[in-house]
C-alpha cells in the first residue's frame, strides 16, 4: 500500500469512528499529526502506519506456521488450562483450533484476500469499517445507559466494547487496528461460502485467541515490535490492553526455551 493510499485510507476510517465519544482524542492527535513519538514511529500518522502492517505481519505468520510451532502452541495451550491460566468465560480457541477449522487452502485464500482488500474501494473494506463503526457506537450508548458491558453478556458480545473502559490513546490505535483486522477477517469469511468459516466468526474470539497465541509466540522467537507485545500485556490502567499476561508469556518462553 502506497503512502497517499495508507493516508486516504486511514482518513476514511476516522471519518467512520469520529462519532465514537471514547476515541475522540486518539483521533485528535492523529488529526493533529503531533505526539504520540516512538522509537520507530516520529508522529502519530507513522505510528499508526508502522504498527498497522506490524499486526499484518502477526496474520502472515498465523497462516503460515510452521509443524514444530503449532505443535508447540498446541502443548502451551494444554498447559495454560492445566494450571488455570484459560480464564475466558468463552473458552480459549487458539492456534491450534484455528488450524483445525481453517485448513491450508483457506488459509492462502485468507490471506491473499485480506491484502486486496485494503483500499477504500473495496466492499470487503467498507463493510468491515461501518460494522467496526456501528459495534463500537453501540457498545458506547450501552455504557451511558450504565450497562457493565463483559465477555459472557450476550449484550457485550455483539459489541465492540473495550474502547468504553478508559483506553490511553497509544492503546486505542492497538485496539482499533486489531478490530478493523478482526472485522475484515469477518466480512472475508462470510463471502467464503465455506460453512466451516462462516460458523467460526460466530465466536467473537475466533481471530482475538490466535491472534494473542502469536504474540505470545513471536515475543518469545523476538520476532515482532515490542510494542505489541507490551500493549497486550500491559493492564489498561498502565497504558496497554489487559489481553496477554507475563504469566502466560513466562508459558510460552519456558516451553520454547526446553
């Protein structure tokens, strides 16, 4: 994706969230284009650009594992239950049930789908933006109303809802970036016409699990941004997501390391 594309890109997608009360100022520092410096990224714009195709790279490398990695996260995951680490009321479906559901062919198919469908002329694109756009609105009129929206509530689960919990602004641009993923992951199974996909997204965890099982293990090879790492694992009081734990990291690099 060229520079002027990421740029219209991204400028559709805050036009979409802009009514979102929560994320109004993550969306003026972007706006802004001042703030928010990193060691990889010098203005907001950069930062989002960077980790955007950081959290592409995520989706790679979960397409295409390798046997010895999924067989290693398969063991992990029997062990993270085992010691009381799976605490989602949901259950945990992982690499290893992505790979079951999802087979090779689909993989590739995924992939390459998700790549076309970056631009702002795509259908698969604009579907997925006004979904994200229409969840999040909704999840954040139910927390004025007093709603205590939490996974297991069939409210909160039609929801998008982590951005009404008092998100710093460098973890909403996280939270965001792996939603949008999420719901064009979503938009690309339902037009699949593959059962097996189309009955996965009815999960919501369904891509979120995965998705944390590769930072786990990209953290532990030291194969991804670090930044990733430390706003999943980070509590949202301290600036991060609260979706990993170092307990669980502490699993995966003991594993690995043996």
């Amino acid at each position: 994706m060229k520079k002027d594309s990421f740029s219209k890109t991204l400028g559709y997608v805050i036009r979409n969230l802009g009514k979102i009360p929560e994320i109004s100022e993550t969306i003026t520092i972007i706006d802004s284009n001042k703030g928010l410096k990193t060691d990889f990224a010098d203005s907001p714009v950069e930062y989002v650009k960077v980790l955007f195709f950081d959290y592409l790279n995520i989706i790679r490398n979960l397409t295409n594992l390798s046997n010895d990695d999924l067989q290693l996260v398969k063991i992990i995951n029997k062990k993270r239950k085992e010691i009381g680490l799976d605490t989602n009321p949901l259950g945990h479906h992982g690499v290893d049930v992505f790979y079951e559901k999802v087979r090779k062919n689909d993989r590739n198919y995924y992939w390459r789908s998700l790549i076309m469908s970056l631009d702002i002329g795509s259908p698969i694109f604009r579907s997925a933006v006004v979904d994200l756009s229409e969840r999040m609105v909704l999840a954040s009129r139910l927390a004025s109303e007093g709603v205590v929206l939490k996974d297991g509530d069939p409210r909160a689960d039609k929801v998008i809802w982590g951005h009404t919990k008092g998100l710093k602004p460098e973890a909403t641009v996280h939270f965001v970036i792996c939603h949008l993923i999420d719901r064009l992951t979503s938009q690309i199974f339902q037009r699949s016409r593959n059962k097996k996909l189309i009955k996965m997204i009815l999960n919501k965890h369904f891509l979120f699990d995965p998705f944390g099982d590769m930072i786990f293990l990209l953290t532990t090879r030291g194969m991804i941004n670090p930044e990733i790492s430390r706003k999943w694992e980070l509590t949202r009081e301290k600036g991060g997501l609260g979706w990993n734990t170092p307990e669980e990291q502490l699993v995966f690099d003991q594993e690995y390391t043996k």
